[in-house]
C-alpha cells in the first residue's frame, strides 16, 4: 500500500495506542507507526497493581487491544524500538539501532518515568519499582515467598499495592514522609481517611519518617528509618512519585514540567503534538500535568482530531482519576491546586461521602468520591458548569445534587 504522509506516534501505552486507533477512527488515511522502547505489547497498567497482581486476570486480559487489531487497522508497530534523536527541520527521527525514519506528522505519547531512590542496600534482590510489566511480573513471582512487604510512599499506586497484598496475606508496612499523605490533592480530612483505612485493614501505616538503609544478605531483610525504627521484610516496593518523560526534545521544543501543549495539543514546534502523561497543559486558565488513564484516553482522542483538522477541536476536559482499594471505590474529579472550604456531604465514618472543594466564590473546584457512584455525574457537571452554589444545599443530603442550588456570582 503506498501513502503520501507517515504519522509517527513515539510511545505505545495508552495514550499512544488510543492516538493511532483514532487517528484510523477519524479517517485518516496515510501510514501510521506506533513505536516503543518496550518490547512487550501494548498493556493496561492500572491492573498491574491490582486485579492483575492478585491473579484475578492473565496476561491476555490487560492488553490494550488484540494484537489482531494493529494489523486490521494498519497500524505499522515497533515495539523495541528506542528512539535516540529527532530532527524538526528535517522530519526525521534516529533509534537506537541506527535506523532513521521520517515522518509528516509526529505525536511525543512518551509517559512518565518513576523516581528512584538511591540509599544503602538499594542493590539487594527483593525491592521492586513497580511501572513496566516486566516488572509486575518479577514481583509478582517472588511475593509467593514473601511475609512482610514494605511500601515506601503512600501514593495511590502505594496505597493500592498496600491494599493488594494484604488481601493475599502479607503483612505490609507503609512508610511516608509526610504527616498526611497526598493532603495537597484531596486535603486533610480525606488523607487522615485513608490512613485509618489502610489501619483498619491490618496494614501498618508509619508516616513523617523515612527510609534510609536497607539490609540483608544479598537480598532485602530489614528496612531502616530515619527515626530508627527497623523493620523486618522480605520485598520492599518504592513508589516516591512519577516525572514525565521528556527525552525526545529538540531546542525548540518547549518544555516546563512536561511538553508545553496548546489546547490542540500542539507544541511549540509545527507538526508536532505531544499527549497524556508527558504533557502540560491548560486547564482552566493555567497549566497542569496529571497522570490519570481518563485523561491519556481523552487527551489521545481529542489531539487525533486536530492532527487530521487542525485547531478543529480544543481540549476541554475534566480531570479524573479512581482508585479501588479493600473494595472501595474511589473517585476524583477536577482539579484544585488550592481552596478556600470544604463541604462534606455523607458520612466518613461510613466509608459513603463526598467531598467538594471550593473557592472563595463557592464554585467547587474538585471533588472527591468514596463508594457513592451515583455523585459522579453530577458533580462532573457541577465543576464543567463552574457556577457559584449553596454550600448547605451542597451538605444536604436530603436534597439530590443535580437541585443544588446555583447562586450568582459573587
């Protein structure tokens, strides 16, 4: 088949796989190659710390698509493929291998990249970063033989990873830094909830400590505090946070906490889009970078438009995440770098409530959900609306979210 543009996508997770599958969704009709450094085929990674860890699905089941499906859609996959240089002027790109391919149009669907500890004994066998399936599945095979596990970051990869192994019998201690884990995202009330949860689970949650020196021979047997506390383990998992993966530049690609995008997803260098992950974004009037699949998806979806129809369709999303731990779910909506009130709606001691974070206008910001399902909705509309509204009202739950009371602005 002979074609007139190439479209290059570098990094094939999600948002990666979702751009090339929209791109044929949308019409478009010139060669397509979705390239990556993993050799494994494109994959879900949530499951990785959770159904799949626990044996609940094989392999097969957390694949992004059927293998068959790049094939139906002409998708060219190169998987193994480590991309070393880019060239805007030119239009090409150089791999590790010494291969050189040119491109029309090039989409940077690159991810993030966990931040690594360096400490003493970080080299023993038995500790474990978790991102990639390569490593999902050595950590996978050698929990089989472990009794004690320490997370090291009570993030929501730590905190689920925490909630997954004490569901298949091991005792887990967590280790955070901070007072109150994640407070800058869902705030004190909300992270004071998850440490009671982890604790009322049986999972020891240590927190304003850190960990400072691992021991063992020739594998992990004892990880050691700040504060002095030493604690007994066979495997350790580090989770400290994520940063984008910006490698693939060139001078006059912006960068600041990410690639720099426009609301089409554009960079600073014509021709070349960046999505998910790597991205920063606007949102609401300044810029964000999040790590949640509903955006890589979205985000995908929306920049394969403008690819095709240039500046035809902007990015006008809501920020969402959901984590599941001791079969709870959690959902958050928005995103609030600051605000000036809570309002709880539910009861915490319930494990059932709300919480919305507003302004000093009372127009909510974020929200965040635990095991009420049926809130999702309208409060996605509440944060796209963007209107003032009564904060009893808003407390009420006699009264349905979607008759909350809208007031004028202040």
């Amino acid at each position: 088949m002979s074609y007139v543009n190439t479209t290059i996508i570098i990094g094939a997770g999600i948002a990666g796989v979702h751009a090339a599958e929209n791109l044929r969704n949308e019409g478009y009709q010139d060669r397509i190659v979705l390239m990556d450094r993993d050799s494994q085929l494109p994959y879900d990674r949530p499951p990785l710390s959770k159904e799949w860890m626990k044996g609940e699905i094989d392999h097969a089941r957390i694949l992004l698509r059927d293998p068959a499906i790049y094939e139906e859609l002409d998708i060219d996959l190169k998987l193994g493929v480590e991309v070393t240089g880019i060239d805007p002027q030119r239009k090409t790109l150089d791999t590790k291998d010494g291969s050189s391919y040119e491109w029309d149009k090039l989409i940077l669907a690159t991810g993030s990249s966990l931040r690594t500890l360096s400490i003493t004994g970080d080299d023993l066998k038995g500790i474990f970063y978790l991102r990639k399936m390569d490593d999902a599945i050595a950590m996978k095979d050698y929990m089989q033989h472990v009794k004690q596990a320490v997370i090291i970051g009570a993030g929501f990869i730590g905190a689920e990873l925490a909630s997954t192994l004490s569901e298949i019998g091991i005792d887990v201690t967590i280790v955070e830094r901070s007072s109150y884990p994640m407070e800058n995202i869902v705030g004190q009330q909300a992270s004071a909830y998850f440490l009671d949860l982890h604790r009322r689970n049986g999972v020891e949650v240590i927190t304003e400590d850190a960990i400072t020196q691992f021991n063992g021979e020739g594998k992990v047997e004892e990880a050691v505090t700040a504060g002095g506390r030493r604690i007994p383990c066979q495997a350790v998992v580090i989770g400290v946070g994520v940063t984008p993966n910006t490698e693939v530049s060139s001078p006059q690609l912006e960068e600041e906490g990410g690639y720099v995008v426009n609301a089409y997803g554009e960079t600073s260098v014509s021709n070349i889009y960046a999505v998910g992950d790597c991205t920063s974004w606007p949102y609401q009037g300044y810029p964000i970078r999040i790590e949640h699949w509903d955006h890589a998806v979205n985000h995908a979806k929306t920049v394969a438009k403008n690819v095709i129809h240039p500046r035809s369709t902007p990015y006008t999303y809501t920020p969402y995440f959901w984590s599941d731990q001791y079969h709870i779910r959690f959902q958050y909506f928005g995103h609030a770098k600051n605000w000036s009130k809570t309002v709880l709606r539910g009861s915490i001691e319930s494990d059932a409530f709300t919480i919305f974070y507003l302004n000093d206008q009372d127009i909510v910001k974020a929200a965040f959900i635990s095991n009420q399902p049926k809130h999702a909705l309208p409060t996605r509309r509440m944060i796209q609306q963007q209107k003032a509204i009564d904060t009893g009202d808003l407390a009420d739950e006699s009264i349905a979210l979607k008759k909350v009371q809208r007031l004028q602005y202040k």
